[in-house]
C-alpha cells in the first residue's frame, strides 16, 4: 500500500479522437471533433508497490469520464459536468466494476 501521506495515484486517458488541453492553474477543457470521445481520469487507491511486471491489484478505482466541453480540475481530477461515474477493483490479472457503485 502507499503511504497515507502519499497522494493517490492519478491517470488520465484520452481518446484518440479527443484532446487535454491543461491551464497553468491546473484547469483543463477535454475537445474533441464529434460528441463521443472524451477523456477518463482514473482515481487508483489501495494499490500496492509499484512492480516493474505484473498485474495491477488495486482495491479501488474510481474511474470519471467526461466528453466535450467539460472543464476538469488537476490533479484533483474532478469533472464540471462527468458523462459517467463508475467504481472497479483491480486483482487477479482481472478488472471488476464493484456491483452497486458509481453515477
């Protein structure tokens, strides 16, 4: 596990037909040329040392998309207005959504 004075890990996928483009104060507006694409950021707790191989195992995965035009704050990595909310774990070379969780 990490530290509890470590922040949490943080990662931001962008679609290939979308981009990220990031303010010096840490505000980012997600474009894109069609309504679809858009980005995800992905909140990883509970993940263990890094290896170099290997699975990842992470206990929680808070993943939030957001498509076109919503303003995202990092490295909070909250969205204006997220397109979806959903909660995974990670373990076992397998990635589950966690039954009941999300928005």
């Amino acid at each position: 596990m990490r530290p509890a004075d470590v922040p949490p890990l943080i990662g931001v996928g962008v679609d290939e037909a979308a981009s990220l483009a990031v303010e010096p104060n840490g505000t980012g507006r997600v474009y894109a040329n069609t309504p679809g694409p858009g980005i995800s950021v992905v909140h990883a707790g509970g993940i263990g040392p890094a290896k170099v191989h290997g699975p990842l195992t992470a206990a929680s995965l808070h993943v939030t998309g957001a498509g076109p035009e919503p303003r995202v704050r990092l490295p909070s990595g909250t969205a204006e207005k997220p397109s979806v909310e959903r909660d995974y774990r990670a373990a076992n070379r397998a990635i589950a959504a966690v039954p009941g969780a999300g928005r």
